[in-house]
C-alpha cells in the first residue's frame, strides 16, 4: 500500500514508518536498517553519542561510509531511529485491581529505564511532539493510564506530559549521577556529604536563612537518613504529582 503523507515527514521518521521503498540500485544490499540501528545503539551505550558517527558505524558493520548512506541518507536521521528503536518496550500490564496510580507509576518507571538503560537517549534535543512509531506506542501506553478517567482528551495528553516530563528530569539527574560516579565522583561527593562540615561552616542563618535550618538538620546532604520521612526523593515526587491528579478528580465530580 502507497503512503503519499511520507513525502512530508523527515526521511528518518519516514524509513521508521516503512514508507521509504530502498533503492535496489548498485552492489547486493549485503547490510539492513535494522543492523545499522543495532550496531549504532551499541556504541552510544558503550561510548556515548558523541562516538557516532556514519564512518564509525559503518566500519563497525565492515563497510564504508557510503554504503551506510544507500540506507540511511543521514546521521540526523540515524539519531532519530536509534531514538525511537530504544522506545519499543513492553506494554502495560493489564491487571484487574491495578488502579490507575499504579499504572502510572509503572509508566514513569519504564520512561526512566529508558534513560537508564541507553543514557544517550536525552542527549538527543526534542524537536517536536512524537511522530516516530515506538515513540507513539510511547504516547499511547501514557494515554492507557488514564482510560477509566472522567477526563477530556486534552486533560488526558496533558497529564502524560506531565507524567513524561517528570521521567525525563528524573532520566537526567540519574544519568548525571551516574556519570559523575564512573568518572570517579564518590557518591558522598555527589550527593554532599563528604562537604557537610565545611558547608556548616559556611552557609549562615543571615545570609541563608531558609536554607540553614535545612542543612543543619542533616537534610540537605543526606546526612541524617535515620530522620528521613520521605524515603526516596524521585519516588515521593511522584507522589505528590499523582495526589495533585487524585485532587484534580476529585474536583470534577
């Protein structure tokens, strides 16, 4: 079947969509998409993305650059592809007495695995609402979590990007972290702990006066676990969002 909308997307939206027929054209096609994408993910995961290249990829494959470019016209679009081949994740569990809370949570989990796993992923800027095919899997697994909600269509997308800009800042402080720590950061480092002492000495209560009382409770830098009511901070976060809907529901009826 002949996709006439293809000529308006980018070609490599369009080559995730199948709407762009490969040229038969010169040697035997010896390589596919799907083994470039492959190839290039394992690189971004091991080496970050700023060791992709067309060059790289393509010698890892055992060919030359221009053979890449018979499949793929760029690296732009190669970086959309390997963006949106990591988004092709399992969908939602469809449990009975799973409320919709919970369904949420196991969204921002698996939006933050993403990151987790392939740190490379928001590396990549967003350039637009997604248009790619796992990406929108993406988009309709959040939408899942709120099918038995008295919500309007606008309300629902508007609650999914809550819920993925929650997972992204999450992604992001996690892979920082994660950085900082393989680059030989200790994590008391990261987290201030190895600084408390000096921090105490210089944060004052005039020149800090919020702050202070926060630091020298041991807050601050994690110093004082065993008085911590909050437990994880990412998780308690997303807590307090998913009461902020439960309010907001309440409110409609």
């Amino acid at each position: 079947m002949e996709h006439q909308n293809g000529d308006n997307l980018p070609k490599g939206v369009a080559l995730s969509w199948g709407l762009i027929k490969q040229s038969q054209r010169g040697p035997k096609r010896e390589l596919s998409i799907q083994q470039i994408i492959d190839a290039t993910i394992e690189i971004a995961d091991k080496e970050g993305l700023s060791a992709v290249s067309m060059s790289r990829v393509a010698s890892t494959l055992g060919f030359t650059a221009m053979s890449l470019y018979r499949y793929i016209p760029s690296k732009d679009d190669l970086l959309l592809l390997i963006q949106d081949a990591v988004c092709d994740i399992s969908p939602l569990a469809e449990e009975a007495d799973s409320d919709w809370r919970e369904k949420m949570r196991q969204y921002v989990k698996a939006s933050i695995e993403i990151i987790q796993k392939h740190p490379w992923f928001i590396d990549i800027p967003i350039s637009g609402v997604p248009i790619m095919p796992n990406q929108l899997k993406m988009v309709d697994r959040g939408l899942r979590t709120t099918r038995e909600l008295p919500l309007n269509d606008f309300e629902k997308m508007s609650i999914v990007l809550l819920l993925s800009g929650y997972a992204r800042s999450c992604g992001l402080i996690m892979k920082d972290m994660d950085r900082a720590v393989q680059a030989g950061m200790k994590p008391s480092e990261f987290s201030g702990l190895a600084y408390s002492g000096a921090l105490k000495e210089l944060v004052t209560s005039d020149g800090f006066p919020d702050l202070y009382p926060v630091l020298m409770s041991g807050a601050y830098t994690e110093e004082n676990q065993a008085a911590n009511t909050v437990g994880d901070d990412f998780a308690f976060g997303l807590e307090r969002i998913l009461d902020g809907i439960e309010h907001y529901l309440e409110s409609k009826k």
